[in-house]
C-alpha cells in the first residue's frame, strides 16, 4: 500500500502530552475520497482515549472525529463525492458492511466491529492505528463521508459529527417530541448539542448542570427550565416528572437521583462514557418499570439525517475555536468542564507550523 506522510498532533503513551508528529495516509483507492481537513472538534473521548482511560489504546494515538474539510482527490469508482465538496467525518470510518447491524444501517454496533476514526487497527495499513481529524489531511471510504448541509459555518458544525449524532440517535430512539419532557444531564460538548436537538423536536427541556455558570445560559441553548444538581430541593420538583433523561456526563456521578426524576416507563439512556462503574439500585428500577440504557453515536444514514434535520433547523455548535498548539491546555480545561461548549480546533495552525 502506497502512502504519504502528513502532519498530525498525536501522543506516544497515555502519559504523555500531544505533540506534532507525521503519520501516514494511504493513497485513495478506487473507492476512497481524501480530505483536507480544516476543522476539528475536540471530543472528550479524544481524552479518554488519549490517556488510555477505557483500558489501553493503540500508540500513537491521533485523536479527532468531529472532521470538517474539502475533498482534495477521489479514486475512480467514487460517485457520491467530487473534488470541491465540503465532506464530514465522524466516529467511523468503516465497518464489516455485511453483518445484520451493517444492512440495517446500524454500523455502530456492527458485529465483528467498527473501525474507529481513530484507535482501531487500520485494514489497510497493518500493524498501524487509524489516526484521527488532528491532521491535515484523512483518506476515507466514499460510505463513511457526510455531506454538510449548504448553510452551516464550517467550525461550529464539526461537533455535529460527533456530539450531534451522538445525542440525536436515543433522542430520535426513545421518540422525543412534542408532548415529552425530557432531561438533558451534563451541559458540556454533547449535553448542549442535546438541548437544542430536543428542543428543535418539539420536546418540554429540562438541562440538568452542576455550574453554576452555565445556569442561566442553559435557557439560551434551548431549555425550557434549568435545575442545578447540587441542590436537593430542586432535584426533588422533578421526582417522577421526566419521559426520557438523556445522560451526558463524563465523569462519575449519582444516577439514581436521577432514575428517581422519571415517570413510570420512563427511560434513561447514558452517552456518557465515565472511566468507572457506576452502581444502580434495584429500587431506582423496579419502582417505576424503568429502564437504564445506552446508546453509542448514529449509523450513516442517521448521521446524514442528523446534519440535514440540524440544517433545517439552523443548528450547530457553540464554539470556542483553539489553533492545534493549545490542545494540551485544552484537554486541562475539558477536565474541569470549563469549555461553552465545544473546542474545535483550526487545522490552519497545523498547517502553518
Ligand atoms: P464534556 O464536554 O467534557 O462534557 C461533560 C459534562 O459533564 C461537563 O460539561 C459537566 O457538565 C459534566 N460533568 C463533568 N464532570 C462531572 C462530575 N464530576 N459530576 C457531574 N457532572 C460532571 O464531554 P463530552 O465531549 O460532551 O462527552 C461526554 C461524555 O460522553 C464523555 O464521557 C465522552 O467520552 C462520552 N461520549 C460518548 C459517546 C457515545 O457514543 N456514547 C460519544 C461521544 C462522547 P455540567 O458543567 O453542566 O455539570
Ligand atoms: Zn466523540
Ligand atoms: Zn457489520
């Protein structure tokens, strides 16, 4: 396999920071487009990955799915895509295509597996990882790219290939609409993005934080009311009151106070991914028939109908745009969820280093 050396920002171990580093990209093949990457969000499973907190990952580590860029060349049999195109990426960049999950268009759960944009052996180059969107460039099967709806500003629409799907799916799964109130815990990169897609379904928002900063922005975003976690008096108005929590929370917390918050029947589905257990009583269950699920992005096609309805909708991110250098201090400030609300990071700087 003929490939070229890029630039990238990755790191060697779980310890050590992110620095510059060239990887390789494989030349497209008949039926691969390569992009010019020009914008990237900063997911936090970019730092779960990068520090190996969900066991160890493959190094170097490149993170970044959250991709924006330009189709700068197409392989012969390409026919979704020309040169010129303004593509995404998201969390997958290919699949078996074969297994039950792949025909129904659930490629996320595809049985042997997905090929992570990042973090999974590449198929076509052995022995290497995939590398991820901190890169000037990415080469991608024509069935992996997105198109990005016409209207949208580039930057803020990158966190749409990630925490936009990420939160759409289960929203669109457990039928979020009119009618239906609805939780939304954690108001980082995917829990803001939950807001303004619940909202835009027509659901009743309640935005669940513990900052006490973001209480008033919350609104603004899209929620209909606002509770600050920590306080117990505001948590208990809610007892019983939810359809659907969505749960986006990177880090340890209480999930019975908020299994407690849902009707009988209700759902609560966590997209969170925290490092550890968290433990759930039976009684937070059995008293109200409730069920405690998961949920793991969007399929392609879904994705494609995420990107369209947030198009129609004119949703995207909020942004705070950072230049590739800045991404270690990033990583600090994500930790202390000090970010409103999603880092992308302008590929420019890499290129112009
Ligand atoms: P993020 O921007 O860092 O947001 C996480 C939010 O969780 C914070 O803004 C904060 O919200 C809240 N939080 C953080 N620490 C907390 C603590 N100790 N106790 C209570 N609340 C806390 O992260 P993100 O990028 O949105 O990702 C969120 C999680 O989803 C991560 O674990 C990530 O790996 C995972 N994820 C999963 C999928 C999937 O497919 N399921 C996809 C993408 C990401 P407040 O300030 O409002 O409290
Ligand atoms: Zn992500
Ligand atoms: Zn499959």
């Amino acid at each position: 396999m003929k490939t070229t050396a890029v630039k990238a920002f990755g790191t060697e171990a779980a310890e050590a920071p992110l620095n510059q580093m060239d990887i390789n990209r494989r030349e497209p093949t008949p039926h691969d487009v390569e992009i010019e990457i020009l914008f990237c969000g900063v997911c936090h499973s970019d730092l779960h990955t990068a520090k190996s907190e969900w066991g160890p990952s493959m190094y170097p580590c490149v993170p970044g799915h959250e991709i924006v860029g330009k189709v700068v060349n197409v392989g012969g049999h390409v026919s979704k895509f020309k040169v010129g195109d303004t593509v995404g990426i998201g969390c997958m960049v290919d699949s078996c295509r074969e297994c039950q999950y792949c025909k129904e268009g659930l490629e996320q759960y595809c049985e042997p597996g997905m090929t992570g944009t990042y973090n999974s052996p590449d198929k076509h180059i052995p022995g290497s990882p995939t590398f991820g969107g901190y890169s000037e460039s990415i080469v991608v099967d024509e069935n992996y790219v997105l198109r990005i709806p016409e209207n949208m500003d580039l930057a803020a629409a990158a966190p749409l290939l990630c925490a936009g799907i990420t939160t759409y799916s289960p929203l669109h799964h457990w039928n979020v609409g009119p009618g239906k109130k609805v939780g939304v815990v954690g108001i980082g990169g995917l829990g803001h993005m939950g807001i303004k897609i619940a909202k835009a379904m027509g659901a009743h928002v309640v935005a669940f934080t513990t900052s006490e900063s973001k209480f008033a922005e919350a609104k603004r975003l899209g929620a209909d009311e606002v509770v600050l976690s920590k306080d117990e008096e505001q948590m208990k108005a809610f007892s019983g009151q939810l359809h659907f929590i969505l749960d986006a929370v990177s880090a340890e917390h209480d999930i019975n106070a908020y299994l407690n918050l849902l009707r009988v029947d209700g759902s609560l589905a966590l997209v969170g991914a925290p490092e550890h257990p968290l433990p759930v009583a039976a009684f937070s269950l059995i008293t109200g028939r409730k069920s405690f699920a998961g949920s793991m992005i969007g399929g392609i096609a879904e994705t494609q109908e995420m990107l369209d309805f947030c198009g129609e909708h004119n949703i995207t991110a909020d942004i705070e745009m950072i230049d590739i250098q800045k991404i270690n201090e990033a990583y600090e400030r994500l930790l202390k969820g000090d970010v409103k609300y999603r880092f992308v990071i302008d590929m420019a700087s890499l290129k112009a280093n």
